[in-house]
C-alpha cells in the first residue's frame, strides 16, 4: 500500500492547532469549575492544571487566533482549499457512495469545527474585552468549547474509515507541498483537443506569417517568484495577532478618581441625587458567571469616584432583581429551632443569604483574574483540607502581600454604616475545626485586625447537613410583635425580596439572652433573625464607611475612606491601583466577576 503523506505546512499547522485547543480547554474547564453548578468537573481534577491557569488560558486563546488567521491564509495561498471545499458535488456526495459520501461528511464536519472555533474565539474576546460579556455570550462559550472534544473523536473515526490506519498516520508524514494547478488557457487547451482527436486545427484566416528559424535554446515561459505559502501565512498571523496583543495593552479600563473641594463631598445616604455624582459619567462594566440574579448569574456595575484630598469617594449601582435580607434566619417548628438554609453546611449557601458587594484593590499587576488572587481546585493549598464546595481560594503568592477587599452586606454591618474591611494574604494554617470540615477553610481571606458589630444568631451547628438538627439561638426578642413588625411580611421563598423599610436583623437592645421560659411563649411557625447587631467596628476593620438603598431593581451603595489609611492590610488609593467589583444576588461564594481590571487613575 503507498505511504500516504501530507505537505509540511499543514502537519505544522495541525498540531500547533492541536496542542493550543488541548491547552485551552482544560484549562478552561478549570476556570469553569468556579461557575454556578459545575463543580462536577472536578471528577476530572487529576487530568487539568492546578496553576497558572488564567494566564495558560488567555496564551493558549492568543496562539489559537493567529493559528485561525495563518490557517485560513495558507490553504488560500497553497491552492489547498479545495480539501475543504463544500460544492455542490460534494453535498451529492453526502448520499452518494461509501467512499465519497464518507469524504463528504468529513468535510461537513470540518466546517461545523470551523464554525465553533470561529464561535469560541468570538465569544471569548468579548467576554475578555468586558463587550457585550452576558449571559448568552458566556452560554455560547461553553457550549462552543464541547464542540472540540466532539469534533475530535468524530474526525478521527472518518479518518479512520476513509483509509484506514495509513489515513491516520498521514498526519505525521511530512512531503512537499505539491505545486498548484497552473490557470487555465484556453489556446493551449484547445491545442490539447485537436491533437488528441486526431483532426487538423481549422485554418486561421489571418495572413501567414514567415515560419519562425529553429533557435538552439529552448523556449522558456516567464518566470513568476512564488512565495511560501507557509511563510506569508505565518507574517500575517504575528502581525494580526500584533495587532491584538497592542489593542489589549493600549485599551486599559481606567476608573478616573476626579478631585473636588471638601465641601462638594457626597452625603453617605445611598442616594444617588448629590449633585457630584451627576456631573461625573460612570464607569460601566458587565460582570457574569454568578449566582441568582434572575437565573443568568449577570449584572451591570456602574462605578463613579471623587476625592477631596483626604477621603477617597465611590457610588456603585447595580441591577439586582430583589432585595434580599434573610441572611440564615430561625425558624421555631413542634421540635424546636431551625436553621434554614441550603448549602450552609458546605460553605456556599445560596438561598438564605443577603445580597452582597466586594471591591478588591491591588497593587498587584494582576491583568487576568486569578493566578496572583485567586487559585482554582478543590485542594489550591497542598497541605491544607479541600475545600468543602469544590471550589478555589483567594490567598497571595508571597509573605506580606495583601490584596485590600471591602465587602458590604445588607443584613450583617452594612445598614449600621459600615463595610467590613477584609483582605487576601498568604494562605493561613487551617484550624483544627477546618481541618475538620466543620467550618470551611479559606486560604488567605481573613478580616483586617478589629472588630465586627454583627454575629450569628446561633452557634455552628455540629451537623447543619442534618436538616432535622435543632439548634439554640443565642437570643431571642424581647417583643415578639416588635420584631415581626421590622421584619417586615415575611416570605421564605429567597426568589422573593424584602419590602423597602424591612430589616433582618435584631439589635442587643431589642433581644435577651437565651431562656428556656420565654422560649415556651413563642409559637411554632416563627421566624427570628439570624443576625444580631451589637456595639460597633473598631480597628482596621472600622476603615470603610458605607450607606445603600434598594429602588426599581437596583441597589446604590455609596462608600467613603481615605486616601492612604496607613495600614499593611489596606492597599493606598492612587494611580496605578487596580480594582476589581463583584455583586452576590443572596449568594454566600456564588459572586459575579470580570475577566480585565480597572486601573484606577487619581486626579
């Protein structure tokens, strides 16, 4: 049988092809087990990379670009397109014999690769490029990626039809690439017909013209220089992909702090309507691959910023569909006391929760979104526990490295005006409770020196996967009349928000301690806060004030701290920060995210 071969140029292409989608996927597939309902894939935790995997991810999407580029280049400047073309012959082809009709839906299933790489890559530079980064696109891109394993097992079985194990190994065969057909001439074709059918040409009526001497060198046609087909395709990938790489350096998504008198400083009330605030156009970015927020797991964050000087100032606006305050309530039935919630007992409660907002400053030249702040798998920290959801952990690379994060939350610090100042450093040694499992470790997150004015209304249950466990809240209302009043209607459906003026939350003064006989005059069916709320902040932890309102399907936080708190927890706000914003829709973990960050440049 003749070895068959295949020309230099395509071998090349095809397993820099090969080796770039393997590299993208896996590593995507990493990314992806931080998305809502897809911790699945870490069945296959052995089989994808465990660092590195933003940066592997976004390389191995640039080197598939320029392949994508020099691939379409090469099979025009080769005359090789005809491998793939998709004509009318081949489409009778499609229910035509074994052999052509197995050529036929090699090429169909060639073009669909083209199709989903052509979506893939797409989708994947508008998700990067923040441009229209929803939902839909997002979707696109995942089920896009699934179209290569797909594509690869189905290729390799017409390859293997068509010819066998000979077809295979062509791949691996280089030859030279084979000259292109000359054009056609017509009087050189017409020529060829006449000699073979044996007949004289028809005389021309033109005046004959003198028979042309013998010449003792040979004609010789005209000489045209080709170029390698392979070499311009391979100039035209860098430049295209030049163009890409000076594009993503040059559009930085820059936050301008502008500068304002002290006495133009906004009021900390959550309203919109200071009059700073409308004359400054916001900065907009779409964040996606979260949790809720009407099941696409996206919102739009828009941010404006001042500064005085001394005290830096931000309104950040979002959409979010309800308003919720049920941050892991109680609830009395015939047995006793219950925590409600659902996912709790693993560290991603997704149901009974509070709406939530962090902001993350580093001076970190973190231009993807993990791999310096965050590190995805089930086990990141080698001699820590896994993590109890299967997801990753934010921690630092390095000692003293701390990335400043600020989270406001609805029920617990955040309607008494505060922010609870946290950072990511290096991972900590895990508790013997987190080494446990009873409480989740996490990394490097930990709040800055200080205290909170908020707790839990309950100790940590044993076993809160025990649905039927009873627990003993540590207070209870003093007026239960009182408290069902702040509360609001309460209704435990968490797809369902607070009205406006409702709280869930109980202060020391409106509750007491825990007692045996006030608890036998509350009646079953009962819901107490699982928030209480005592004194105030104090420490590193005290740094951020805040004040937010809900309206029309959208939260509005306004937030106020200095310049430079002077801190080593705390990242100084100046020129050359970057910043990154995250919404929880009742969501524990499950937060939205953006893939570039925001340069902050301060006037």
């Amino acid at each position: 049988m003749r070895e068959r071969k295949t020309d230099y140029g395509t071998i090349l292409l095809h397993w820099i092809l090969v080796g770039a989608t393997g590299v993208a996927f896996v590593s995507g597939l990493r990314i992806a087990t931080e998305a809502p309902h897809r911790t699945w894939i870490n069945l296959f935790d052995a089989l994808l990379p465990r660092a590195n995997v933003w940066t592997m991810h976004i390389e191995a999407a640039v080197l598939l670009t320029a392949i994508a580029i020099a691939y379409v280049v090469y099979m025009s400047r080769s005359g090789l397109s005809r491998r793939v073309q998709l004509d009318k012959v081949r489409l009778r082809a499609l229910f035509g014999r074994k052999r052509g009709r197995l050529g036929a839906f090699n090429v169909l299933l060639i073009w669909l690769f083209f199709l989903a790489m052509t979506v893939l890559i797409v989708s994947g530079g508008l998700l990067y490029f923040g441009v229209l980064a929803d939902h839909g696109v997002a979707s696109a891109h995942w089920w896009a990626s699934w179209a290569i394993p797909a594509f690869t097992g189905l290729h390799i079985l017409f390859q293997a039809m068509i010819g066998g194990t000979s077809q295979l190994l062509r791949i691996v065969r280089p030859a030279r690439l084979p000259a292109p057909p000359p054009r056609l001439d017509a009087a050189e074709l017409l020529t060829l017909l006449v000699e073979q059918s044996g007949q004289p040409a028809r005389p021309s009526r033109r005046r004959p013209q003198a028979r042309a001497q013998p010449s003792s060198t040979p004609r010789q046609r005209d000489v045209t220089l080709q170029s390698s087909p392979f070499i311009v395709a391979s100039a035209v990938a860098v430049l295209g992909t030049s163009v890409l790489l000076a594009t993503d350096f040059l559009a930085v998504d820059s936050l301008r702090i502008h500068r304002i008198s002290s006495t133009e400083a906004p009021i900390l009330d959550g309203d919109t309507s200071d009059p700073v605030w409308r004359n400054i156009s916001p900065f907009s970015v779409m964040t996606n691959e979260g949790e809720n927020f009407d099941g696409k797991g996206e919102t739009r964050i828009n941010i404006r910023a001042v500064h005085n000087g001394t005290w830096a100032y931000f309104l950040f606006t979002w959409e979010d569909p309800t308003r919720s305050l049920k941050q892991l309530p109680l609830i009395k039935r015939a047995d006793g006391w219950h925590l409600l919630h659902d996912g709790y007992d693993r560290g991603e409660e997704h149901a009974f929760n509070e709406d939530k907002f962090a902001v993350l400053f580093t001076t970190l030249n973190a231009t993807l979104a993990g791999d310096k702040t965050f590190h995805a798998g089930p086990q990141p920290v080698a001699d820590a526990p896994a993590t109890m959801t299967g997801r990753g952990l934010h921690y630092t690379p390095a000692e003293r490295i701390y990335v400043d994060v600020w989270q406001w939350k609805a029920t617990s610090g955040g309607p008494s005006g505060w922010m609870d100042d946290d950072h990511f450093g290096p991972p900590l040694r895990p508790t013997s409770m987190q080494m446990n499992n009873a409480v989740p470790y996490r990394g490097g997150f930990e709040p800055d020196p200080g205290t909170a004015n908020y707790s839990n209304n309950f100790d940590v249950p044993s076993n809160t996967a025990d649905v039927h466990q009873t627990i003993k809240p540590r207070r209870l209302p003093k007026d239960l009349e009182a408290m069902a009043a702040a509360m609001g209607s309460v209704n435990l459906d968490p797809e369902i928000g607070e009205s406006d003026g409702a709280r869930w939350y109980m202060t020391e003064g409106e509750s007491v301690p825990y007692a045996t006989e006030l608890d036998r005059q509350i009646p079953a069916g009962t819901v107490i806060p699982g928030v209480v709320i005592s004194g105030k902040f104090s420490g590193d932890r005290a740094d951020v004030r805040c004040a937010a309102r809900w309206a029309s399907g959208h939260w509005s936080l306004e937030v106020a701290r200095r310049l430079d708190t002077h801190s080593q927890f705390d990242v100084p706000i100046k020129s050359g920060v970057f910043m990154r914003v995250a919404a929880f829709d009742h969501s524990q973990i499950g937060h939205t995210r953006h893939v570039r960050p925001i340069r902050i440049e301060v006037e």
